[in-house]
C-alpha cells in the first residue's frame, strides 16, 4: 500500500492493520485502554519537540498523535459506535459553534467574541454533555476535568473552574501564605512520635496543590516549569559524572562532597 498525502490513506491503513486474518497481530489485540497511555505519550512527544523547537521533529510527532486519533475511531467503528468522519463532524461542529465571531452573522462578527459569550457556549455544551450521560442534576463544574491528565495539569485546571465562581484567591501572597501553612502542617507529621506514611502522603500531596495554585496565579504552567527543572538537573547530574569519570570514577564510588562540589560548578555561569 502506497503512502499518500490523503487522510483517506491513513485510514485504509489503519484498517489493514486491524483486519482479522491478515492484519498486525499486536494491532487487532489492542483495545481502547490498551491504546490510551500510547495516546497520552505521543502528545507529551509533540510538547516535547515544540519545547526543543524541532519543526522536524514536530511533524513526526502531530502524525502519530493523529495516528492514535485514527486508531481509537477505527476501535469505535469496528463496534458501531462511530467512525472517523464523526469525529471530524464533531470537532467541526464545536469549532463553528464556539466562533460566532467568525462564522457567524453579520452582527456577531461585528461585535467580536466576549467572555461572557464564550463562557455560555462553554455552559451550553457542557449541559448537553451531561444530558448525555443523564446525570444533568447531580454534575458537577469539576466534572469535566479529566482524570487523565497529569497531576499538576489536572490541579490547575480545578482550581480555575473553582475560581470561575468566585471560589479562589484574589492575592498572590495568601498562596504563599497557604503554601507555608501547608509545609508547616507536613513538619508538624513528620516530627510526630509515629509518623503516618498515609498523612504524610497526603500532606505532600495539600503542599504540591498549592504550588499548583501558586504557579496559576503567576502565569506560570507548572508542567512545563517542572520539565525545565528536569532537564536543568538532568544537565548538572551529566556534568557530575564527566567530572568524575575525569578524575577516574563513578557516582557509585564518589562521596557526596565531591558530587556537591562538581553541582555546584555545574551551576556556574558558563562565561563565568
């Protein structure tokens, strides 16, 4: 099967792959659950080549993340649920609908998109959605944050849908101040006579919210921060075992003095 630049190339592909008898074995065993951390992964792949700047690497990426939306509508059309052309309907569908100001009338072009009118079609597709699921009553504005999403990510995105109803601060420094209460709380377990693995765990988990809460309110995304971070430790833990591996050693054998001082000199301005 020839590649081509049509979409509906991919999606013959797709169902070669997934065709019993002469598909991909490991393809025809997957099912949704199986595929959805692959899904995750690939858009961490696209923020990661965006990150790095890499155009090249960029369209790589947007084409096995597009491969995994493929994927799962093959999954739903092999059940009868949907297939790839919904997918695309849907997507076009809310695209129109949350652009009056573009694909509107005369008048809504004219008088531009406000917040109040994005937060209503906003509010309108979530009531649809809840009529769906025929929980309409009982849902709740937090509902719709994915438990998916990565810790941090899925902390922000709470406390914004919190804050849209006046739940939140208004002042940076009453963060930080909670941010203090809230190490100060994870001292007072840990300096228990018997610490409890269980609260402590919690106590964590109060003092990373926070730090969340605190990164949003200094527009700041705190997954990309923490990747920097990662990175930036990454470097400095290289320039620890060059240094070592200079002087004839490795991390196993070297004190941490000498790992402290080689950070330290990792830390240095490079013109320095």
């Amino acid at each position: 099967m020839e590649p081509s630049r049509d979409i509906s190339r991919l999606l013959e592909i797709m169902a070669a792959l997934r065709t019993p008898g002469t598909g991909c074995p490991w393809d025809l065993e997957q099912d949704f659950s199986t595929i959805a951390p692959y899904t995750i992964e690939e858009a961490y792949e696209v923020a990661d080549a965006i990150d790095r700047g890499d155009r090249g690497d960029l369209c790589d990426e947007l084409g096995d993340l597009l491969l995994q939306v493929v994927f799962h509508a093959r999954m739903a059309e092999e059940e009868k649920s949907f297939d790839f052309s919904d997918v695309v309907l849907a997507v076009n569908r809310k695209m129109v609908r949350r652009h009056p100001h573009v694909f509107g009338d005369a008048e809504a072009r004219t008088s531009g998109m406000s917040k109040a009118q994005w937060e209503a079609i906003k509010a309108v597709e979530k009531r649809e959605k809840a009529e769906r699921h025929g929980d309409a009553a009982t849902r709740s504005i937090l509902d719709d944050v994915t438990v998916a999403l990565p810790a941090l990510t899925r902390a922000v995105k709470l406390q914004q849908r919190a804050g849209r109803v006046g739940f939140d601060w208004n002042d940076v420094r009453a963060v930080i101040a909670k941010l203090h209460e809230e190490l100060g709380e994870l001292e007072a377990e840990m300096a228990a006579s018997e610490p409890v693995q269980e609260r402590i765990e919690e106590e964590v988990g109060d003092l990373l919210f926070v730090v969340a809460n605190l990164a949003r309110h200094l527009d700041v995304d705190p997954e990309k921060a923490l990747r920097g971070t990662n990175d930036k430790f990454r470097d400095r833990f290289r320039h620890i075992e060059a240094g070592l591996k200079d002087a004839g050693k490795t991390p196993e054998d070297a004190t941490l003095e000498e790992m402290e001082a080689l950070w330290q000199a990792a830390k240095k301005p490079k013109n320095a």
